[in-house]
C-alpha cells in the first residue's frame, strides 16, 4: 500500500465527512431552525454548537493538509490539479466558517434565550446563505477529490 493510495483514503473520508455534515445540517437542521420562534433558536443553536469546535475545524483543516501533500506526491499534472481544486475548496470551507458562520455563531450564544432584545436582528437568513456557500464548496472538494483518485494511473 503506498502514501499515494493511504492520503487518498483518508482525503476522500475527510471530504466525504466535511461535505456529509453540512449537508445534513443544510436539509435539516437549518429549516428546523427557521421554524422555530427566536427564543426556541437561541436555545436549540447554542446547544447544536457546542461539539462542533474543535472537531469540524479539525477535520476541515486536516483534510486540506492531506489534500496538499497528496498533491505533491500524486504523478500527473490533472489529478494534482483536481486535488489542489479540492485543497481550495476546503480551504473556502474553513474561512467562510471562520469568517462568517462562526462570528454569527458568537453573537446568538451570548443572547440570552428567555430575553430577547427588542429588536432583535435575526441571523438566520443570512448564516443560511454563507452556510450554503460553505457546503456547496464541500460538496465540490469531494467531487474533487473523488474524480482525482479514481482517474486511470
């Protein structure tokens, strides 16, 4: 078994899993979020959060690492180049989650569920969209990677 075909393994289950979960997240949990009133979404999101960090970045970073080095010991300039594609998209997947998601994230958990301000600005419309955003980025890293490591040597 060579590190070619191991990081291969791996870079498909850690993209597999990356896109897996926020695909779930965007087909159910996200419309359950949306039909609840604010103070059950306060709530329920905070309590969704709370085993995500460290484990998503975990696996988002460490699969575009993966996807890196697989790019430099992977013959063939179009498999390395759907590799770097899909190290990119990942990539995306973790600044749209840093950038975006993750401060909307902050500012729910410290709203107080039983006291919702008068006025309150609800961030669902908008952490859907950059949610969306960062799954379609998942979902093609995975195509990606998928394409990269079943091409004919």
């Amino acid at each position: 078994m060579t590190v070619v075909y191991v990081l291969s393994v791996l870079v498909l289950i850690g993209s597999g899993t990356v896109a897996g979960v926020l695909f779930a997240v965007a087909l159910s949990t996200v419309p359950a979020l949306a039909a609840m009133p604010p103070d059950r979404y306060v709530y329920t999101h905070t309590l969704l959060g709370r085993n995500w960090d460290p484990t998503m970045p975990i696996i988002v970073l460490g699969t575009t690492l993966l996807d890196v080095v697989l790019a430099v010991l992977t013959p063939g300039a179009v498999p390395r180049s759907l590799i770097i594609g899909a190290a990119v998209c990942l990539a995306g997947v973790s600044a749209v989650s840093h950038l975006r998601n993750v401060p909307i994230n902050r500012r729910v958990h410290r709203t107080d569920p039983d006291a919702i301000p008068p006025g309150w600005q609800d961030p669902r419309p908008l952490w859907r969209r950059w949610h969306t955003l960062r799954t379609a980025l998942a979902m093609a890293a995975l195509a990606l990677n998928g394409l990269a490591v079943t091409l004919p040597s």
